[in-house]
C-alpha cells in the first residue's frame, strides 16, 4: 500500500487545477474552425506531468501570489510547452508517432493542421499570459521572458543545436548550454512567471530562482537521456531509444548512465540548496527538484 505525503496531495490538487484552468482558456471544441480547436485540445489535454505548472505554483508561493494568477500563467506556459512538442514531432523535426501515451498531433490528424496547433498554441499563450490581474507593467516583463525562454535565444534556438548536432560528438559544455536553451529556458521562465505573479523577488531572491532554475533545468535533461536509454515505450509515454537510433549527442553518450545518474543527483542537491534562504515556503520547490531526478518517465 502507497502511503500519500502532503506534497503527493499538494501536487495532485496543482495538476487538477492546471488542467482545469487549460480546459477554461482554451477555445471550445465546438467553436470555429472545430477541426483545429479540436487538436490544440488534443495536443494539451489529458496528458503530461505538468512539471512547468508545477513550478509557476509553487514559485508562487514564495511571494503569496494569488492562485488565478498563477493558473493564468501555468497555462500559458503550458501551451508554450504543447506547442513546441507538436512541432518536435513532426517529420521536419524529431519525426515520432507517440507523445504522452497517445499519437503524436500528425499522426492523429494531419502535418497541415499540427503546424497550426503549434501555431495557434504559441498565440494563445500568450494571450492568456496578457490577461494577468496585476499592474500591466510586470505583465508586459512577464510576457517578454516567455517570448525570449521561447525563442532563438531559449527554446527554439537550443532545438536548432540539436538538429544540428546529430552524428556530432558535442563536448560536455556544448550539450550542456543546448539544453539551457531547448529545456533550461522554459523551466526558468516557469520559476520566474510564478515569482512575479506575487510580490516581485528581490535582486538576491532572483538569483536564487535562476540558480535553482538552472540546476533542475539540467538535471530534467540528464534525466531524460537516462529513461531513453533505460526505460521503454510504455513506460515513457513517447518512442525509447530515439536518441540513440538518431545518433544524437546526450549526457548518457558522453558520460555513461552511472556518471550521468550522479549528474543528476548533485544538480538535485545544488537546486535545493539555492532555495534554504526561503525556508518552508520552498518546500514544494525543493520536493519538485527531487521529483525531476526521481521520476520513472
């Protein structure tokens, strides 16, 4: 018998409140163009951890961010997160028939129309992040962090390394400040979204976010290449063995799992000690660092 922690209870209510609120701020399965709307729900929908939700609520709770706003920006950046799996997954890019259990969106549908998922997921996003309920100049910064983690200098730039380095040896630096951009940016951009949601963090508050965001930005990654290498199709909810087959660069490739498995556990250690100076009130924060390097999929 499973024996629930508060934090299980905590994460459980996070995850049902993320999905409610995506339920909410997406269009309607009904409304026009039906087809479209349809997949963005799809794409977004009944799936996933959440982790990046996840990380705005409990940033919130730094700095006592009241909870429709940080739902608000839980979304938001869960779309971002969406829109960018969708296109991951199309031929042009990574080319996988399986996301989260389930086919990917040009599998179910069609390329056509995941291109407008993407698409359509990104505005949207942003939309919902510019209906924040706080002072409009903290919105408009707001907004400008999740277009920079989004873009070529965040996400999509560190998505274009990786194309770019199939059956390339990358040296352990190189692979490390891809993934700040393909995974790291995003992570960081929920931490901070979540942050300024409440009372704004200090200069000193906010280095301690970006430390923390980094390290768990890394070790989500490490993590990653270990279940590839590891764990199989079910279990991961997405194709096993991708990198390998696809020859691209990853920590298990240069490292090994055993060095990789260690990564992982220091960058856990160093995320949670970037946080002490917040006490209890980061105890959320310091249970999803855990969490990332625990996980089984």
């Amino acid at each position: 018998m499973t024996v629930r922690s508060a934090f299980d209870d905590w994460m459980q209510a996070a995850q049902a409140a993320t999905e409610t609120a995506l339920a909410q701020f997406l269009p309607a399965p009904g409304d026009t163009p039906q087809r479209l709307h349809a997949a963005m729900r799809y794409a977004v929908l009944d799936g996933g951890k959440r982790m990046r939700p996840l990380l705005v609520q409990a940033a919130g709770e730094l700095f006592d961010a009241d909870i429709a706003s940080t739902l608000r920006a839980a979304a938001a950046v869960e779309m971002m997160h969406a829109y960018s799996l969708v296109h991951d997954d199309m031929p042009c890019m990574d080319d996988d028939a399986l996301r989260r259990g389930k086919p990917t969106v040009h599998v179910q549908y069609d390329e056509a129309t995941a291109l407008l998922v993407g698409d359509a997921l990104q505005a949207r996003a942003f939309g919902v992040l510019a209906g924040l309920p706080i002072d409009p100049a903290r919105v408009v910064a707001m907004i400008a962090l999740l277009a920079q983690a989004s873009g070529s200098d965040g996400m999509c730039g560190g998505q274009a390394i990786d194309l770019g380095s199939v059956g390339m040896r990358l040296s352990l630096a190189e692979l490390e400040q891809m993934h700040h951009l393909k995974t790291g940016a995003l992570l960081r951009a929920s931490v901070l979204l979540g942050a300024w949601c409440g009372t704004a963090p200090t200069e000193q508050q906010a280095q301690a976010l970006n430390t923390y965001a980094a390290a768990i930005g890394l070790a989500f990654q490490v993590v990653d290449d270990v279940l590839d290498a590891t764990a199989d199709s079910a279990t991961l909810g997405k194709t096993a063995g991708k990198d390998a087959a696809d020859n691209k660069p990853t920590y298990v490739s240069i490292l090994g799992l055993d060095e990789s498995r260690a990564l992982a556990e220091k960058l856990c250690s160093d995320a949670q000690r970037a946080i002490l100076p917040f006490g209890d009130k980061a105890r959320h924060l310091r249970a999803l660092a855990a969490l990332i390097v625990q996980r089984k999929a």
